[in-house]
C-alpha cells in the first residue's frame, strides 16, 4: 500500500495540474517560424503586447518547464535540452518562464505548453501554437512605403533563386523581371508575381499588396542596457512591414520579426504590428557589437527611415537606461577627414548627379552642403533620414574644389562637418609625368599617365615628336634590342606608361599618351625637355672652377709677398768718414 501511494505521487509531481490559470505568453500565443530558424517566449502574467518592466520582478518563478510532444523539459536551471538531431530548448533567463530555441524543425510543428510556479505557490500555464515554414512558395504579402515617396519597386520573393520571374499589375501590363519600379500614384496596388524555380520549373504565383502610408517615418529610438543585454529599439507610429538591424561595423544584418532568435541576437519584444523593432544584443558583448548600429525599414533600394545607435563598450550598472545621444556627448565628435573624389564628365555625354553624404551616430536637427561657388542645396529625403543619422545630396553639374557637409543636431553643439576634394576631369585620365626633363644618352626614362577611378585601360599607345606610334602592354614582351618598352602597374589598374631605355635626340619634344577607356579614345600631351647641361657636367665644371680659382689665389699671394719685404735702412760712406774723423781727433 505504501509504495503505491509513492508511485501515485510520483506521477501527480510529472503531470500538469489542469486547474493552473492560463495567462497569455509573449509575444504571442501563434508563432510561424522558418524551419531551421529560432524563436523565444515567456509567460506574460501582465499580459498586453508590450513588454513591461514590472513583469521582470513580478514574473519570479520557483518551477518552470515546457512540454512538446508529451514530453517535458525542465526550465529550472541552464540546462540545454536537444530534440531530434538539430533542434535545442534552453530557458529563456532566469527572470522569466520562458524559452529559447533553436534551429526548429517541422517535426516541431506542434502546442508548446509552458508551465510555472510562482513564489507564492500559484501554479500558470500558458500555450503556444508553433507552425514551421518549410521552403515553399509565398501566397501573398504586403509591402508598405512612405506616403511622400514618388516610386516604390516589387521584389518577387526568392528572386535570387529562380530561373525566371515575370510581374503582372492590375492592368496586365506585363514586365519581364523579377523586379519593379512603380509610379505611387494610389494607396493601394496590387501585383502578381509569377516566379519559376530551379528543378521541377513550377511556376508559382504570388500576390504583392503595395499600401502607402504617410505617418512611417515618425521614430523614436531607446536604448535599454543592462548587465545581461542591451536592448535598442525603433518605435514607428504605425505598423512596419519588417524590419532590418544593421552593424556599420561589419556590415553584418538581422531581419527583425516577432520571436525571431539568431545566437546572441534576438527580436527581443518586436512587434511589427504595433511598429516596434527592436535588437537584443547578450553580453559580453562582441569586439563587432561595439559601433553604429541602424535599425530600419526599406521603403525601396533607395529610400528608408529608422533609427541610428551608437554602442559603446563600457560596461552599465544593472537597469540603468541610455539615450541615444546626449547633451554631454557634444565634445566626443569625430571630425571626419577630407575625402577626395575624382569625377569624368565626359563633354561628350550628359553625366549623371553626384551624390555627397554625411553620417553621425545620432539623429540630427539640420544639415547643409557648402560647395566652391555657393550653399544653395536640399537634402534629399531629410525628413526620413535624419533620424538615422544620415544627410544626403545629390548636386548635377559639380565642379572642383572643396566642399562641405555640415550637420547638427538639437544639442546645437558645433557642426560637424565633413570634407570632400572634388576634382572633376573632362577625360578619364590624368598625367603622372606632365613634363620630363632629361638629356640624350640618359637611360630609362620614363612616362606615365593613369586613368581616374582605377578605371581599366582597353589599349595603351604613344605619338613621339615625328608622328610614331608606339603601342605597349604589360601583356607584351618586348625584344632585347627594343628601345621602347611598357611601363605601371598593369592596363587593368589603369595606367599607361612608357619606357625609354635610352634617350636620344629624335625623343626631345612634346608626346602624345593615348588610352581607350570603355570604348572611347583619349589622349593627354606631355613634354621630354633637353638638359642644356647634365648635372654630371655641372658638378665637374664646378670643381674645375673651383680648382682653377684657388691656384690664382695662391700665385696672386705669392707674387704680393715678393713685393712688399718691409721697410730697409742703408748707410752712407761719407757718414762713416766723419765719424771716423771724430773719433781721432
């Protein structure tokens, strides 16, 4: 009797009390998950879609596991549980009655139940219906695009993989692609992608709903960090198709959509129906965690609005709060260094507009573009961009000089400005070698013009003084008794030069270095000047001089001394005579 009783208790502690209160599970009850992808949720005892501080210290369980399939997995401590081959369960935090879990598989596809007690004894279920997407074809889906935009492009869904693509409107216009670009002239259009795929070359037929909408573009960035995370957020005024967060440090991207879980990464409390994205980043963070983060949606490949973070990598007490950017981060400001750009505008052609940009890690109040000849430009689709930190201009016609892209923001610290040395050729190329001065019989003598832009040389030849081409390669051996040979780095890095092994009169005078560039001829002039003397002749006649003038100084010196001996003194005979006398007498 007694054994019994324990095995009857026993199977009671494994079996879910059926009288427990179902409270709702973040961040929803219904999850459709990509197979191979992951997912989180948690019990919500506050309910509601938006994810509440309070439930952190209200939701403090003493139990917690998650049953699948009719067998439980404990949630109590670290512990990863593997279901199958592939797919992993883990505890949500040690916060929560929740779950982590990871490359989900269709045999999954099923009622997640989670189980919780609290502290005060009170048992809670909550019930997840997880459906799993195999690869398979999209029925239909929305694409929403900001109301100001003029144009917006349909992207047929897998376009990267199928073997051909046509899209159909509503008129029946027929375009031959797997993409678009439309005229936004109503709110509401409707597209039919017919897509064929590798292998079997089904088609499959997908509807696109194109909604435009004119509020999307009001954002509100947070940062949220403590010591387990850092949580940045992009709250839209209305709801968002999807959502991307980009790391401008490595360019690395996430989609961001309700319960998605990628490693360290997670949508955190995203809800795309109420334009909520947000990125959760688990510490220690990474050396790539560290930087601009921008979280945002595409409108088109030109056009989107979102939110622009700065990550730092020091270390923030628990529960303590950010903003994005700060009146005392005025003075922490990069200058950004003078960029040069070389543009060809051929005359020959018309030339398309220049596009100048500057970006800040934060959102900012205004910008402008000073160039050369004025200030006189808008940025294009500021209203979007501002708050991602970025300011665009595109300038038609620019010309050479320096200019300017200054931005600030509602701190109304200094601008921040960013530099640009534009230099605008009317041909693709430019002379390294503009004039060369030399004399006969040197050897090796070089000239050189390159392209601009790096761009590649088709053909590469030269006009001497009399009218002789020369065409070289670096693709060309020349022969031993060759006098003029290819010099540079190569025609696919874009240079065009020439070597003369030894200069002779007949290569004094002006050159002509033609290059074909994109199937158009160019052609640059430059100039071999004649030494009137080498500077080996210089240095000898300077020390002959030299020599010479200091053997004339020392025979003048010479010849001086042996005219001038001092002053002499001489005695007369008389003189002698009378002293002489004296003395007798």
């Amino acid at each position: 009797m007694l054994h019994l009783l324990m095995i009857v208790i026993l199977v009671c502690r494994n079996v879910p009390i059926s009288l427990a209160d179902t409270i709702p599970i973040f961040p929803s009850e219904k999850l459709s998950i990509a197979e191979g992808a992951g997912f989180l949720a948690f019990l919500n005892p506050n309910g509601g879609a938006e994810l509440r501080k309070s439930a952190v210290a209200d939701g403090h369980w003493i139990h917690c596991s998650v049953s699948v399939n009719n067998v439980q997995y404990s949630l109590d401590s670290d512990q990863i549980h593997r279901i199958g081959d592939k797919t992993t369960v883990e505890r949500y935090d040690s916060e929560r009655c929740g779950v982590r879990v990871k490359n989900l598989q269709k045999t999954l596809e099923t009622s997640w139940t989670l189980y919780g007690t609290e502290q005060n004894g009170g048992d809670r279920t909550g019930l997840l219906e997880v459906t799993v997407l195999s690869i398979k074809y999209i029925e239909e889906f929305n694409v929403t695009v900001s109301g100001s935009s003029s144009s917006a492009t349909v992207n047929c869904p897998d376009k990267d993989g199928s073997r051909y693509c046509r899209i159909i409107d509503a008129e029946q216009v027929v375009s031959e692609s797997c993409s678009k670009t439309v005229d936004l002239t109503q709110q509401v259009s409707h597209f039919w992608c017919h897509v064929m795929f590798w292998g079997a070359m089904t088609e499959r037929i997908t509807k696109v709903n194109l909604f435009v909408e004119e509020d999307d573009r009001d954002v509100k960035a947070t940062v949220d960090e403590t010591e387990d995370h850092i949580v940045l957020s992009c709250q839209y005024r209305s709801t968002v198709s999807l959502c991307r967060a980009l790391s401008e440090t490595d360019n690395r991207q996430y989609m961001l959509l309700d319960g998605h879980l990628s490693g360290r990464y997670s949508a955190y409390n995203t809800k795309i129906s109420k334009g909520l994205c947000t990125l959760e980043i688990k510490k220690p963070l990474a050396p790539a965690d560290v930087g601009v983060w921008r979280i945002f949606q595409q409108l088109n490949p030109t056009d989107y609005t979102g939110c622009v973070f700065d990550v730092k990598g020091k270390r923030f007490f628990r529960g303590r709060t950010v903003r994005t950017r700060s009146s005392s981060a005025r003075n922490n400001r990069l200058e950004v260094p003078t960029t040069d750009i070389e543009i060809f505008r051929d005359p020959r052609s018309s030339s398309a507009p220049v596009t100048l940009s500057c970006e800040v890690p934060y959102a900012i109040e205004y910008c402008y573009l000073s160039g050369p000849t004025g200030s006189d430009y808008a940025p294009q689709r500021f209203d979007r961009f501002k708050s991602l930190g970025i300011c665009r201009f595109e300038v038609v016609n620019i010309t050479s000089g320096v200019w300017a892209c200054g931005i600030n923001d509602l701190d109304g610290a200094q601008d921040h400005l960013t530099y640009y040395n534009v230099s605008v050729y009317q041909q693709p190329g430019k002379t390294v070698t503009r004039q060369l001065t030399a004399s006969t019989g040197d050897s090796e003598q070089r000239l050189l013009c390159r392209t601009i832009l790096d761009l590649p040389i088709d053909i590469c030849r030269f006009v001497d003084p009399y009218g002789e081409v020369h065409g070289v390669s670096n693709q060309m051996k020349p022969s031993v008794d060759a006098r003029y040979r290819y010099y540079g780095k190569g025609l696919r890095e874009g240079e065009c030069g020439l070597e003369i092994v030894e200069l002779r009169e007949r290569d004094i005078g002006w050159w002509k270095c033609l290059f074909k560039v994109r199937g158009q001829e160019y052609e640059i002039s430059m100039e071999i000047v004649e030494e009137a003397m080498s500077v080996g002749a210089i240095i000898g006649i300077s020390i002959a001089a030299t020599v010479v003038l200091g053997i004339v100084g020392v025979f003048a010196y010479r010849k001086l001394n042996r005219r001038y001996t001092g002053p002499t003194y001489t005695v007369s005979s008389s003189m002698t005579n009378v002293s002489n006398g004296s003395h007798q007498s």
